[in-house]
C-alpha cells in the first residue's frame, strides 16, 4: 500500500521515532502527541482497522496487543494506568486507513468522551 502513511513509516520511506519493532508490529511517537505519553503501534501488515484484523489473524491481533503492553511497561504506564484506543471508521475518528493503538498516559487524562 503505497498510499498508506503507516505502511511507509514501517518500510523506513518516513521516519518515525520508533520505541519498540517486534517481527509483527511497530511502536513509535505520535507527531501530534494529546498525552505526555502518546505513541502509536501499528502492525507491519497492513489492515483497515481493528475489526478487519481480528476477523482475519487472531494471532496477530494478540501480537498487537501484546506490543501495547509491553509499551506501557517500558513507558512506565503501569502503575498510574494508561487508555488504548483503536478508532475504527469515519464515526470512531479513524484517520489513517491501518490499524493502531494509541497508547496514552504519564498524566491524567480526563473523561472518556465529552459531549
């Protein structure tokens, strides 16, 4: 997916400042951080979203998941507590068509959603 931002930070063509690379997945720093702690962890093979991937690979869904965590730990996240959002679709916010985590946390961050 030539066209897929995520896609071309894990082939290398745009930089990222990567905090964890496992064979399935890759961690790095959001540019546009909402948190003192805001990285992204994307998996290496591209899906839409997180529906699709844990429709198609269970195993690598877990892989993702398991990524999260250790990013939380190595983040020193896990005594206060972190949030992990997946945005799926136009309504849940997703802007960029390749499934990621955001990993948030290191403050407080307020009400879930504020309506």
């Amino acid at each position: 997916m030539n066209d897929c931002l995520f896609c071309r930070i894990v082939a290398g063509d745009i930089p990222a400042t990567v905090v964890r690379e496992t064979d399935t997945t890759l961690a790095f720093r959001d540019i546009n951080p909402k948190a003192e702690v805001h990285v992204l962890v994307v998996t290496k093979e591209h899906y839409v979203d997180v529906a699709t991937l844990a429709q198609a690979d269970r195993e690598l869904a877990g892989e993702l998941l398991e990524t999260v965590a250790v990013v939380a730990e190595t983040e020193g996240l896990l005594a206060d507590g972190f949030r992990t959002i997946f945005n799926t679709g136009e309504y849940g916010g997703q802007e960029v068509d390749h499934v990621h985590a955001h990993v948030l946390g290191g403050e407080p961050l307020g009400p879930m959603v504020c309506k």
